[in-house]
C-alpha cells in the first residue's frame, strides 16, 4: 500500500496547529478567577439618644436631635455605651450599599493578610470585622448593618445534576436588601446620593 506523504505531513501539521491552539488558547473562563479583595458594606442611618438630668433631677432618654442649649447631658462615657437606634423615616430605613475595596493598611492590623484568597469567606470575614470599625469611625449618623464577601458565579458545564465539573467564572457583590425587619428599605449606592 502506497501513501502519499503530502497526506501525512498536512495530518501531522493539523495536529500539532490543533494542539497549539487547545494548548496556547485557553479561553479566559477556564482558568482560576480571582476574587476579588473587596467587601459589601450595607450601612444604614442611625439616631443617637442621649440622657438629660431634668431639673427635678430624674433622668430622661431623648434624641440627640431634641437636644436644647442648656440640657444636662450625662456623658456616654459615665455609662460606658452610647445609645443608637436604626432610624426609621416614613415607615423605612434609609441605607448605603458600599463596595470597598481593601488594601494593606493600619486599620487592618490583626486582620489576616490581603494577599489571601477572598474566594474563601474566613480571611474576608476577619478582614471585614476589623474594617468595620473604622468604617464606622469615619461616616458619623450611619452604622453597619451587614457586610458581604464576594460571592462566586458558576458555570455547570451543562450537567446541574453534578458539581464536580462546575468552575467559577467570575464574582457578585451582595446586594442591598429590599427590607430589614419587616421595614421596606430606601437604598443608596453612591455616598453622593445621601
């Protein structure tokens, strides 16, 4: 039996331009997405209520709103807590959904270091917990309500049945939620809004 090797050579070029190309390009979404180093901060308004001495000398809660010139406050300090409370306007609690972006600083000092992966949420917890003070520190009238760490999106390869071939092809930020508590929930998403 006879071959021709123009054949042979052209068969052995398709396989290696074959190889080639499976090898060198590998579509983006086959290889390991990083999350990203970010949490959500859902914060929402709050309403800080101080205690008077009235002139009788009984004591009085009221918000530091209604506070007048010449009111006797007792110091949070005496106490030790400061007394906040979610505030509520017209049936519903005014939020902020901020998306933070974290990076090596003091603040996080005791936190496990950022080079870590957020795809896991233990390093990103830790590093939300000791962020969130100084979130709070730094945006007076606001608290945090919640934090989010990135949650991954999966592509099934067509099989939902069967997990073992699933991969992550990107990540999702948690949203701000619709209601808290049973109390509707006006949103913000950019500090500029509020």
């Amino acid at each position: 039996m006879k071959t021709n090797n123009k054949i042979i050579v052209g068969a052995i070029l398709a396989a290696v331009f074959t190889l080639w190309w499976v090898v060198d390009a590998t579509p983006a979404s086959l290889e390991k997405v990083e999350a990203p180093r970010a949490i959500t901060i859902i914060s929402c308004r709050i309403e800080e209520f101080v205690t008077i001495i009235l002139p009788d000398g009984s004591e009085k809660i009221i918000s530091i709103n209604d506070y007048k010139d010449g009111d006797q406050i007792v110091p949070p300090e005496v106490r030790n807590y400061h007394n906040y409370e979610w505030k509520i306007s017209h049936g519903e609690m005014e939020c902020m959904r901020e998306i933070v972006e974290l990076t090596d600083t003091e603040e996080l000092k005791g936190a496990p270091p950022l080079g870590a992966d957020f795809s896991s949420p233990v390093p990103c917890i830790a590093a939300a917990m000791s962020f969130t003070p100084v979130w709070n520190d730094l945006h007076k009238g606001w608290a945090v309500f919640a934090v989010g760490c990135p949650n991954p999106l999966y592509d099934d390869n067509g099989t939902p049945d069967d997990k073992s071939d699933d991969r992550i092809i990107g990540y999702k930020m948690p949203e701000c939620p619709s209601e808290i508590n049973n109390l509707p929930v006006k949103c913000h998403f950019d500090e500029s809004e509020v």
